[in-house]
C-alpha cells in the first residue's frame, strides 16, 4: 500500500510532491525491491504490490495494473510498472502504452534477473530448466507444489516435469540456507541442481534509472 497524499515520507516530503515515482510490482518482487531502496537511499521511490499469486492467473495482471494506475496517477510525477511480460502475451506492454507509463523490459522476472541479454543468449539451450528466484524458493509449497497438487497426488510429478532436466535457482542474495531449500526442491522433482548467483540484474539497473 503506498503512502496517502495526506502522509509524508521518510524524508518529510508529500507523494504528491515533485520528483516522487510509484512503483506499481508484482508481489513476488516487493523484498527485492524494498532492499534496493533501502541499500541505495531511494526514498523518493514508493511501492505498492499487487497479488504475487497473478502469476498463477496472468489475466489478472493487466487489469490489475490498469486500476492500479488510475487509483495513484495523481499524487506521483511518475508511475513505473515493475513486471516483465509474465504471461500477458503482450497485453501488459500495450496496457502500459495506452496508459503512458513504463515497464520493466523482459519475458519474466527470471530473464531481467539475469540480465535480459544474457538470458537471451543461452535460454534457447536451456528449454529443458525449470527455473527459481529467491521468493519461488522460500514459497515453492505456496506456488508450485500445492498449486500443482503435488502434495496429494505425487504421482503427477512425471506428467509435470518428465522434460525438465534440471532445476536453476536464480540466486539474489548470498544465502546458504536457500541455496539449501533451492537444492531440496530439485531433488523433490528429480531434477539436476544448479546455482547462479545473478543478484538483481537488470532490476536493479533500471530502478536506478528511475
């Protein structure tokens, strides 16, 4: 939830003031989000999420974001739409056209995390991975076991993940207990397991932009 126009900031400033930009994400970014302005001093930078679990619904997102605009344009000199594609087969992008605002570029989180470009170039290799982010990991019983009804029909797993080949845990933060869970989740899917510490990639880089 952002601030109210009535509210001040950190630093004694109004939303409404010149140079505050809202940042209208998804809800499996907001922890990232929320230690990039903490580390860098972003306090010009507000947030507000919706659902993380539009992405087992991308339908949602567009039209999510489109009510989401029209409630803030208002009180921010800027709003910045912090979704890649995530499913909306273009939608999201028109959206954002029509409603004059930006978004992050990319198919997915999973490309901007490690950097679009250098997931464009071994993605075509890698049809066969399964992909996770530090938030997929700590929610994977949330987002993926239980969605899928893994946890009372296991038997599914084949039909699910017979062409997988292994399991990439896009790792943001240096975290040795997650790296644990990530490894959990592969040998959960019998998937091979492999880490790539990608940090924020092109998230990070964008929003300093802003």
């Amino acid at each position: 939830m952002p601030l109210r126009d009535t509210e001040l900031t950190e630093d004694g400033l109004s939303p409404s003031g010149v140079g505050r930009v809202l940042l209208i994400a998804c809800g499996a970014l907001a922890r990232e989000i929320l230690d990039l302005k903490a580390a860098n001093g972003w306090t010009h930078l507000d947030l507000t999420c919706l659902p993380a679990k539009y992405h087992l619904t991308p339908d949602k997102i567009t039209e999510g974001v489109r009510e989401s605009v029209a409630k803030h344009r208002a009180a921010y000199e800027q709003i910045f739409v912090v979704y890649a594609d995530c499913g909306t087969g273009g939608q999201l992008q028109a959206a954002c056209d029509d409603l004059g605002v930006e978004m992050i570029p990319g198919p997915h989180c999973y490309s901007f995390f490690e950097g679009n470009a250098r997931f464009a170039q071994h993605s075509e290799t890698e049809i066969t991975a399964f992909y996770l982010t530090d938030f997929l990991v700590r929610q994977f019983d949330a987002f993926v076991i239980k969605p899928m009804g893994l946890d009372r029909h296991p038997e599914l797993r084949d039909m699910y993940f017979g062409n997988y080949e292994k399991l990439v845990y896009q790792a943001q933060t240096d975290d040795p207990d997650l790296t644990r869970k990530a490894e959990a989740c592969a040998a959960m899917l019998g998937l091979s397991f492999e880490r790539r510490f990608t940090g924020y990639g092109d998230l990070a880089t964008t929003l300093e932009r802003l």
